[in-house]
C-alpha cells in the first residue's frame, strides 16, 4: 500500500490512529473503538471500485422501466398495508406521504432484500485514507464509530453497500446518526432489521434532512404541446401553474391544470419527444437524495405510482440517444466552445444538459437541453467563434 499523498506520506497506521484521536475527541468512547479497531483496516480494491464507479448513463424510460416496475409499485402497496401504523405515524408526525418512503425504501433494497453484503468499517475507513473525498469518509468514519457507541449496531452487523451505506433506506452513518429514529420502542436504531425504524427514520431525513413540504405534489406526469418554448423547460424555470396552463401544458389524459399559483418546473428527462413531468418543490428532496437527474425521476415517478397514478404514457415515438462515444465528443466539443461541462465521461450530467441547452439557443435548434445527432454535426462544424463565451458555465 503506498502511502496517501493528501497526509503528506504519513502511513495507513498512523493516519488511523489520528482519526481515532479524532474520533475520541468527538465523543466516541473507547469500548466502542477498541470494538471497532479490527474492522478498520484498509482494502485497495474499495478505493479502485470507487474511482472506476459509473454514474447513469441509461435512457430514462430504460432505467425507470426496469427500477419502476409494476411488481415494485405492488410490493410498495403491500408493505404501506403491512406496517400501515409505522407509515401513519410517519405521515403525521413528518408530513411524509407513505408512498414516498416505500419508493425510496423499494429502489434502495427491495426492501431490505438487497442492502449489501460487505462489512462497512473496512470500506469507509479506505475511502477515508485515499484521497479523493478524504475528510468526507474521515467523519462517516466518525459517524459509523457513534452508531456503535450508541448501541444500534454491533461492528459485526455493520453489513451494507461497498461505499459504506447501510440498513434499507442506504443511510450513510453520517445520516444514521442524525436522523435515525427507534420507531419500535426496543431502544435501538435498527435500519438494518426493523421496519418501523426503517419508515420512521427514513420519513425524518426526508422531512428534516431534505426539507420536504407537508402537503405539497412532488412530480406530475404532463402533457407539452409542440409549440411550447422549450428553453423554459429546465428545473431552474419556476413558475405558476397557471403560467403553464396559458402555455398549452395539461395532465398526461388531457385534463387542464389548476389555474393556480402552486409553483412547479418542466421536466423533460429525455428532451422535447419524451415523456413530461410538473416537478415540484418537493422534487428537489429527490435531487438532494440522489444527484442523477434520471434516479431521481424514478424515485419520484415510482412514488406517484404506489400512490395512485397510472403508468408513464408511451412516447408518440423513438427518442434517439446519442451512442457514449458521441455524447463524449459533444462534451469536448462543448469544452472547446468555452463549456463547463463537468467531466468529460460520456454521461448527460447536469453541467452536460445546461451547456447542451445554451448551444441549441445560439445555433436556433429546439432549446430541450437533449443531445441530438443534428446538434453534433452543427457543433463539428461550428467555429470557436461562434461558440459560447468562455464564462459559460454552471454546476454539476
């Protein structure tokens, strides 16, 4: 193992005997870091499967297809019906509507089916000596440590996903401490074996971590006429749902709007030919949950589903994706027209979307923020000086 360049060379043994300096002097007690200590060893392939990690690179319409299942929409019922007091409970106490959590609850783990298989210490600890997002894993080390300490877990059973999340709603043990709760009256946060705790703790990031608004939608499925100005269509552009009623916009079978000042945002996942959502103020506690535009959309479409709504309508036709090494080039082209875009990976990312966007504006293409092969080929032909200045930019 060589030694981490970010602690000036100082060596794994040293660097773990900071950190439970650290630790103490955060509260931790010794019983709970003697407990812990033969689980804080280091494995370098944690630290390879995090650099070589790809984020969504799919369709929408694929991932949710596959993720938002009829038969997790029903498995989503049926546990509300099963734990109905936990989710009532939830939803009063938090404002948290049941299909919310089970959504999240059924992408998560399949309901607590597929939580991981790892023991946890090991990956957080190597995570927080490489250094990539070092002082992050230093305190989730930290946290995981508290977790311990506090009685909810032992170290044995700190089993979870290889980048150190745990239970059944993947709380990384900086949330497991903060917002865990014991919803079953047993005296431990256990969000590993207990359902209640799983509903109530996951009802209390989303309401206090997340802040989301008693009362209020979350995503919508929306019918966009073609005449609509597709620049508005961006989760930036707020605006009353009466605005977008004046602009042709209805509910996917046709129903008008609420002429109303609710505000809400366009969301095109897969651009103008795709499907169409209202996103909420709510939406945005998805977009904290998870930062990929299309798990977020299918955390929230998945929710609307095991609350009631019917399935997404079918496109009216074919929504061509650039192949990876094309959206790679357009991103680099984009970088050349003075873009930041983010990495240059081959991903639609937020940075990627908003560059794209500005572009089809300059070069008069429908502004719907979706890469098109006729965007490539302007782009292959379009001068430096023509492009975007050098100061457009945004965030990821």
């Amino acid at each position: 193992m060589r030694a981490a360049a970010c602690h000036n060379g100082q060596s794994f043994d040293r660097f773990l005997a900071e950190l439970k300096q650290r630790a103490v002097a955060d509260g931790v007690s010794q019983r709970a870091i003697a407990a812990a200590s033969p689980y804080l060893t280091y494995d370098q392939g944690i630290v390879n499967r995090d650099r070589g990690q790809r984020v969504f690179g799919q369709l929408f319409t694929e991932f949710a297809g596959r993720m938002a299942a009829s038969y997790r929409m029903q498995n989503g019922q049926q546990h509300i019906k099963a734990h109905a007091a936990a989710f009532a409970r939830a939803e009063k106490e938090y404002g948290v509507p049941p299909a919310v959590i089970a959504a999240f609850w059924g992408l998560e783990s399949d309901f607590g089916a597929n939580m991981g298989n790892l023991p946890v210490l090991p990956s957080l600890v190597s995570l927080a000596y490489d250094c990539r997002r070092s002082e992050r894993f230093q305190n989730e080390t930290i946290a995981a440590l508290k977790v311990i300490d506090r009685g909810d877990l032992a170290p044995d059973e700190m089993i979870g996903s290889w980048a150190g999340e745990l239970g059944q709603t993947q709380f990384l043990p900086t949330h497991y401490v903060t917002y865990a709760v014991d919803y079953d009256g047993d005296g431990r946060r256990n969000l590993l074996r207990s359902a209640p705790d799983v509903i109530g703790s996951t009802a209390n990031y989303i309401a206090t971590g997340l802040k989301w608004r008693r009362g209020e939608p979350w995503l919508e499925e929306i019918r966009v006429p073609q005449s609509f100005p597709w620049e508005q269509a961006d989760l930036t552009v707020k605006a009353p749902r009466s605005k977008w009623a004046g602009l042709g916009v209805s509910y996917a079978d046709g129903r008008p709007l609420p002429n109303d000042a609710l505000e809400a945002s366009v969301l095109l996942p897969m651009g103008r030919n795709g499907p169409a959502f209202l996103a909420y103020a709510n939406f945005a506690a998805y977009t904290e949950w998870n930062n990929s535009l299309i798990y977020s959309t299918t955390a929230g479409y998945l929710a609307t589903r095991i609350a009631g709504a019917p399935p997404m309508r079918k496109a009216s036709g074919p929504v061509a994706q650039l192949p990876f090494n094309e959206i790679k080039e357009l991103q680099q082209l984009l970088v050349k027209a003075g873009f930041d875009v983010g990495k240059v990976d081959g991903v639609l990312g937020q940075q990627s979307r908003i560059a794209v966007k500005t572009m089809q504006l300059r070069l008069g293409l429908p502004a719907d923020s979706w890469p098109t092969a006729e965007l490539l080929v302007r782009m292959r032909g379009t001068p430096r000086a023509q492009a975007a200045p050098a100061s457009a930019t945004a965030t990821r």
